[in-house]
C-alpha cells in the first residue's frame, strides 16, 4: 500500500499529540502513513520549556497540568513517563490574594468564585462582612435562564461585587489573563452554570458534588501534576519518539492550498509539499494567515479570536535574604491592586527538586488583558520593576541571585462571551474541506490536557478521512 501522507504544522505541544496520535494509529493498524511535523522555529514544544541553571530547575511557561483531565496523565503513560509523574507538596497546598497590600490566605474549601465550606470563607478578613454577607445569600438568589453570561455578570448577581472583585477575579486571572466582564462563562467554566441549572445555587452544587477537599485553599493543588525533569520532559518525549524524521524544526509554513484533489503546503522557502491531510496546529492568527487565500470565512473568524500577552521572570534568591515567606504555592493579586505582577508562585513550595536547600525561586507572571503596558520595556528595565514590587511585597533584603525572563507577546486566547458559538461556525466551515483539520489552545480549553486533546481529536478527523475518504459538503 502507497503511505498516506499527513502534514502536521506546528511544533507546540498540540501539534506533537497529533502527530503522536497518528503515528500511533498507523503502526497499530498496520495503515502505511508518512507523518511529518512541520515547526517554524528552533524550538520544539511551544511554550513547554524547562531550563537547569545553577541547580535551579526553571519553567518559562505552564509548570504543570491538572489530572482531572486525563489526556495529560494518560499520555505520560503512554511514553513511559508515569514514574516521573510528581504531585504538588501537601504541606504547601494553600494560596494567598493581595488586598491593599496585605496578604490573605483563600478559605479553605472556596474554588475559584464561591465557598463550599461556610466557616472558613466567614471567619477570614480577605472579604469586609456586608461583602461576606452578601456572598453567603447566594442560595437565596434565584436562577436565570441558561445564556451565555460573562463571568463578571454571574459572579456578581449571584455572590455580589465585593466576592468579584477581590476573589474570582484574580484567582480567574491567574489562568486566562481576561476582563472577567468579557470572559465567557459557558465556554471556561460550564460547571458553575451547571450547578445553577442543577441546584438553583453555586455553593449547594460545590457541597452536593464534592468539589473541595477539606484543606483545599483557592484551587485544588491535590490535582496539579507535573513532571520531575521539568514539564518540557513532555514534549522533549514525544520529539524523541515521533524521530527526526518526522520532527522538522525551522521550517515556516506560507500558505496552504487545494490541488487536484491533494493539500499543497507552501514553506517560506518556496518548496511545495504535497498531502492527502493536513492539521494546522497552530494559533488562530497565525492559522488565520496560512489559510487566508483558501477561505476568507474561515480567516475572518479565526483572525477575530483576541489574544492577551503574557511573560515570566524567574528569581533566584537565598532563603535568608526573604523576610517575608507565604507558607503556601503562591499568590495572585486583583487588578484593582494596580500592580505591574499578576501573581507569583513559590517553585519550591509547589513541586519538590526545583530550587537547592537553603535557597527559594519565585516566577512572577505579567499580562492579560489589563497588563500591557510593560511590552515595550526591555528586559533589565522591566525585571528591575518587578524585583522592586517583590521587595516590598515579600520583605527581601537581598539581590537576586540570576533572574530569567521569557515573553509571550500573544499566548494567551480570549475566550470571550460567543466563544463557542464562533468555534462551532469555524467547524462547521472547515466540513468544506476534507483532509483539513485545526487544533489549538483557541478552541475549548487553554491547558496541556485541553491541547492535548484538540490535537488527538483532530488527528482523528484525518484518520477518518483517510479511512473513508468522501466527497466534501459544498
């Protein structure tokens, strides 16, 4: 049989799932397939990048992935990673939210914007008691018609502005960089809606379902996972096993475009390849741009997805020199704070082996939406900046010992309200075209997992094909 020949463009870890996925499926069916790997830059694996420095173990980008969802889990299985596989430090699984300038541990048993657990959430300060009142009404509130609401509007009507302001925001913050007013509930957190739906309340559907472990304090640590050699430990693994000779870095894609019956994949250089299938495994934008003269529909809708930017600085201090240490994984700070730091995280405090004895490293996160300004800073200006808000914030009294910044000029996908109708109008364009596929951090959901899975599912639309090539829909 003459191999089937599939382009995958885009080295982050999505494009890598999918290119493991097919490469998995032709050698258990026996099914010839000629899989290459297309990236445009030197490095393989997006924005998974784990650097050793000095004995500190660094992460430029997400350090770690939730369990919850299994792809991650199971693909470390399947590249014979699970004994690397670590657990955040349980002595640790607590977080801290800044409020003029004081720092207050998250209750335990509160999960991103309502408390499953009365007495903690009453008992702390982080919250004045009319706003503490207000919140614990929320059963009380009734429930609306199920739409798609911004998280602003929900958290709002059903737990007040204080509990918004202070607690849901910052803690959302930390994972999408959005406007809460424009973050599209149903599309980034369904299961609030859910329980309204459900239980008529947030707080009786946290209590019903279970969702807190009784110590958990702002996010459920117990499920946070990550790999002992860094989370790049992921990506440099399925490199290895897909083989250079599938894995090309360094090579730009152009342009993409049908053929008698075949995908022509132009490169930056001119060459011209050929394809039964294709998966752009790529941000929307930059998908938008290399499929631009093959449907304007499908470039307007991709193109409109908005991005925030994002960066991280990693300290590395001597324990002593820190007068001030939160006994928990990190923090993150409200925008109406007006600070340049977004949050930070305790590398030590949250994963065993990153930073040596004696010695603590701190990565601070700048963006979002609301955090721009900083973009046209150069590095030294901009890491001085935020040591001098890390100085006075955690009491340090001493230089840092090297500091690593890594940007990301536009990393993080807005999932706005309308998000998921705008997904469903990209899918249902794309059922023109036979042999194409998309797949990205833009569609349903911004962690390892979610990539993981957009790149399987994808590859599993070409694998359909391939097995029962039809005519397309016009």
């Amino acid at each position: 049989m003459t191999p089937s020949r599939v382009i995958v463009i885009g080295g982050g870890i999505t494009g890598l799932s999918a290119a493991w996925r097919l490469q998995r499926h032709s050698e258990k069916s026996r099914t010839p397939m000629h899989v290459q790997l297309l990236e445009g830059s030197s490095h393989v694996g997006g924005s998974l990048k784990s650097v050793m420095r000095e004995g500190f173990l660094l992460e430029t980008g997400p350090d770690c992935f939730i369990s919850q969802k299994p792809r991650g889990v199971e693909l470390c299985k399947e590249l014979g990673l699970e004994v690397d596989l670590i657990a955040t430090r349980p002595d640790y699984r607590r977080s801290f939210i800044l409020r003029q300038g004081k720092f207050y541990p998250v209750p335990e048993g509160f999960y991103l914007m309502g408390p499953s657990r009365p007495r903690p959430f009453l008992e702390s300060s982080l919250l004045s008691w009319p706003g503490k009142f207000r919140a614990m009404i929320e059963p009380l509130i009734p429930s609306r018609p199920q739409t798609d609401e911004s998280l602003a509007s929900f958290v709002r009507r059903r737990f007040g502005q204080e509990l918004l302001d202070w607690m849901a925001q910052p803690l959302v913050a930390g994972i999408y960089g959005a406007d809460s007013e424009d973050l599209s509930l149903r599309a980034t957190f369904p299961q609030f809606l859910e329980m309204e739906r459900t239980y008529g309340s947030v707080v009786f559907g946290l209590k019903k379902q279970g969702v807190m472990a009784h110590t958990a304090s702002g996010a459920r640590y117990s499920l946070f996972v990550t790999l002992r050699g860094g989370i790049q430990q992921l990506s440099d693994a399925l490199v290895k096993n897909l083989g250079s000779s599938v894995v090309h870095s360094g090579t730009r894609v152009k342009e993409i475009r049908r053929m008698d019956g075949l995908w022509q994949v132009i490169k930056a250089s001119g060459e011209i390849l050929t394809a039964e299938a294709v998966c752009v495994a790529l941000p929307s934008y930059a998908a938008s741009e290399i499929l631009h003269t093959l449907d304007a529909d499908l470039w307007s809708e991709l193109s409109s997805i908005p991005y925030a930017p994002a960066a991280t600085i990693n300290f590395a201090f001597r324990e002593m020199d820190v007068k001030r240490p939160l006994n928990g994984v990190g923090f993150v700070i409200p925008y109406k704070e007006n600070r340049l730091v977004l949050g930070c995280t305790f590398a030590e405090h949250k994963f065993e082996g990153r930073a040596p004895k004696g010695f603590m490293l701190i990565r601070a996160f700048l963006g979002g939406v609301h955090g721009t300004t900083w973009m046209g800073e150069k590095d030294e200006p901009l890491t001085q900046r935020v040591y001098s808000e890390l100085k006075e914030l955690l009491g340090i009294t001493g230089k840092p010992l090297f500091t690593q910044i890594e940007r990301y000029d536009r990393s993080l996908p807005q999932y706005n309200v309308g998000h998921l109708e705008k997904i469903l109008r990209i899918e249902e364009r794309l059922l023109r075209y036979r042999g194409l596929s998309l797949a990205g951090n833009w569609s349903y959901g911004v962690g390892i997992p979610d990539c993981i899975a957009s790149g399987e599912r994808a590859a599993d639309q070409l694998i359909s094909h391939l097995a029962h090539p039809a005519p397309a829909v016009s």
